[in-house]
C-alpha cells in the first residue's frame, strides 16, 4: 500500500508540472480550448497540489526502496527532478524570452537598422521613440518611459499583436512578467496580486482583478524610415547585445517570411495567419483585410459611427487611421499626402496647409486574422462592395 503510494505520488507529481504549463503554453491542443480558469487554478494552488504529492512520495519512500534493487525506485524520482527542472526553468515564458538589459536608443544618424526596420512608435509629450518588430517579437515587453510618463510596450509575435500600455492599476504603478500566453496571445503576470492580464487587450483575464484594464497608449506601426521621417528628433531602440543570437536580425518575421507554424503568414486572405488592420470604436468592431488595403492604399469608411480614412504608404508597410471632420470628406492618396476638399495631410494626420492642424488619430493594429475575431468575437469584415468610394492617384 505504502508502495503504491511512492509511485502514484510521483506520476501525479509529473503529470501536475506538465499540467501547469500545458495550459499556457503553445503545446499541441493546449491554446483551442477555453482552459484558462483550469490553469490559473492550478497556478494558484501549485504549492498545495506539490506538498500533497511530496507527502504520498515521502510517505511510501520506505516500502519503495525495501527490496533488493534499490535503484529501481531511484529511476522515477530521476524522471520527477528532470521534469520539474525543465518545466518550472527551460519552459517557463519569462526564462524563455527575457526582458532587455541593456535597454538603447540611437537617433537616425547613429542607428545600425535598416530603413525598412518595421517598428512600434510611441510619441508623448514632445519625446518620439521607436521599438524595432525584430527585437520585440523576443522580448515581448519592454518597461520604459516616453515623455516622462512609464510604459510597456509589447509585443506578441504569435498574434502579431503590438500594444503599448501605461503600467498603471488601480492607480498605482505595478511590474509585470510574461507569464505564458492563452488562445496564443501573451500573457502577462502582475507582481503585486498575480493577476494574469492578456496582451491583445490589456484586460485581466484572471485573478483578484479580474475585468481591469490597463490604460492604453496610443501607437503607430511603420517603417523606419517613415518614423523618422515624421519624427525628426526621435530615436530607435537598438538590440542588446546579451540577446543578439536570439534576434530576428534578418527581420524574416516582420516580412512574412517567418518559418515556424506559430508565427508564419497566410499570403491570401482571411486564412488564420492573414494580415489584418483591425479598428474598435463605440463598441463596433471592424476588420480590414492588408491586401485589400495594400491594393486600394486608401479606404474611406464607418466605424461605430465614426467616419474613418485608413491608409497605406507606398512603402506598402506603414500605415496610418484617422478620423474625417464629416463623413462627405472623402480622401484620396498621392504619394504619401491624404487629400479631402482642398486640404492636405501628412501621415502624421497633419494639416500641410496650417501645420497646427491634426486630423485625429484612431487605434488601429495589424495582426493575424486569428486573433482579431478571437478577442473580437462580434467583429465585423470591411466589404468594399457596401463601402464609400475610395481612390488612389
């Protein structure tokens, strides 16, 4: 009896640690199901569900090793230490993708990234950064501040999906580690009631502040060419040279060429890895697909009741969302201005007539297809056949 407990001990030991991760990692069938309260679960009570375990193996240790091949036992114990070590170290997600250590930035004349670099950019209060796809797609977060206000900006490469955030609950400023992910959208782990918040959203999914949301900061995803070219005085963040080996330095993911089945792209349309542009307001949710998009350039829209214009730049990689004054302005592009009535602007939405005026900035995100209708559930498909006119010159 005492035996039996010794092992079963030890196999409900195995099995609860690759549990623990299973659920919040990308493993085969782990990311399809609504899982979520089942790993926090387990999360939560991981010392609890361990010591009972420790109890059995302690319990039936002396019946186990009471025969004549003493080693025979020593084999599953062997198995436990293994799969404790390489789940709880070699699998967990902060471990796995590290936040920067030598956090830098360069202007334009010092920077070592191409001009094609797709990046994040954060501008505030007079200060402009930039945060290259390429290193963010590795370390999915990075703590810093832009106009002197502190940020995170993040990244999660298995959705596309960046998002910038203040690191702020309930008022006061709070830590976060990358935790593991859900539906294949990062997850990150607050230090103070080990909330867990998703990346997509900034929401707590799970925990004491479960339904909070994080405040978000306004972002732009382009070229850096372009990033520089409307923010003169910005800079880019540069890699860190303790994470150079793992970089995307060739920037094969920020092209769609990425080779894994988690972060590859879908070339054709509303296919799981398509790109999308996908817009929120008033609660009306809104998909628009890149090839479109790439095709027309220009889209003049409603969304929530808001009057839109979505554009791309003819370096077919950055773009811009803004609302029109009226629903009667209808934009066209050339080059890269937008035009409506006899006004200008640049991609920056501002007005190259005045130069005080701003069309207004709407969040907008290029992310797998995926992921949009995952934590957008109601969303809706842009359908040009249904929509306003737009044109390209």
């Amino acid at each position: 009896m005492k035996r039996t407990l010794f092992y079963s001990g030890v196999v409900f030991l195995i099995l609860f640690e690759i549990l623990k991760v299973y659920f919040i990692m990308p493993m085969p069938g782990s990311q399809q199901h609504d899982t979520l309260d089942v790993a926090y679960f387990l999360h939560s009570y991981r010392w609890v569900f361990r010591m009972i375990f420790l109890a059995f193996i302690v319990f039936g240790a002396q019946d186990a090793f009471r025969i004549k091949h003493k080693w025979l036992p020593v084999l599953p114990i062997v198995a436990l230490l293994f799969v404790a070590y390489t789940f709880n170290f070699k699998m967990m997600a902060d471990k796995m993708f590290e936040q920067p250590k030598n956090l830098s930035f360069k202007d334009r004349t010092g920077n070592i990234l191409t001009d094609s670099s797709i990046v994040i950019g954060v501008s505030l209060n007079g200060e402009a950064k930039a945060y290259p796809i390429r290193y963010m797609s590795y370390h999915h977060q990075v703590r810093d501040t832009v106009g002197g206000k502190a940020m995170i900006i993040t990244y999660c490469n298995v959705c596309r999906t960046g998002r910038v955030f203040e690191p702020v609950v309930e008022g006061k400023g709070e830590t976060f580690r990358l935790v593991g992910m859900d539906h294949f959208n990062a997850m990150f782990e607050d230090e103070t009631t080990k909330s867990w918040w998703r990346q997509a959203t900034g929401e707590a999914v799970a925990g004491p502040l479960k339904g909070k949301s994080l405040p978000e900061v306004g972002a732009a995803q382009m070229s850096l060419r372009k990033w520089f070219e409307l923010n003169p005085g910005g800079v880019v963040m540069q890699y860190d040279p303790t994470f150079r080996s793992v970089y995307d330095s060739t920037g094969r993911f920020e092209k769609g060429r990425g080779r894994s089945s988690l972060t590859r792209t879908d070339s054709s349309s509303w296919e799981d890895k398509s790109w999308v542009v996908g817009v929120s307001i008033n609660g009306e949710s809104k998909a628009y697909d890149w090839n479109q998009l790439r095709d027309q350039r220009i889209i003049n829209d409603i969304v929530g009741n808001v009057p839109i214009v979505m554009a791309l730049a003819s370096d077919n990689m950055s773009f811009m969302v803004f609302e029109r004054p009226t629903s009667g302005h209808q934009f066209t592009v050339s080059g890269d201005t937008l035009s409506a009535e006899k006004l200008q602007y640049d991609f920056s939405g501002r007005d190259l007539s005045s130069l005080t005026g701003h069309l207004p900035a709407i969040k907008a995100y290029q992310e797998f297809w995926h992921s949009w209708r995952t934590f957008h559930p109601n969303t809706k498909r842009y359908d040009v056949s249904k929509s306003e006119s737009n044109t390209t010159l």
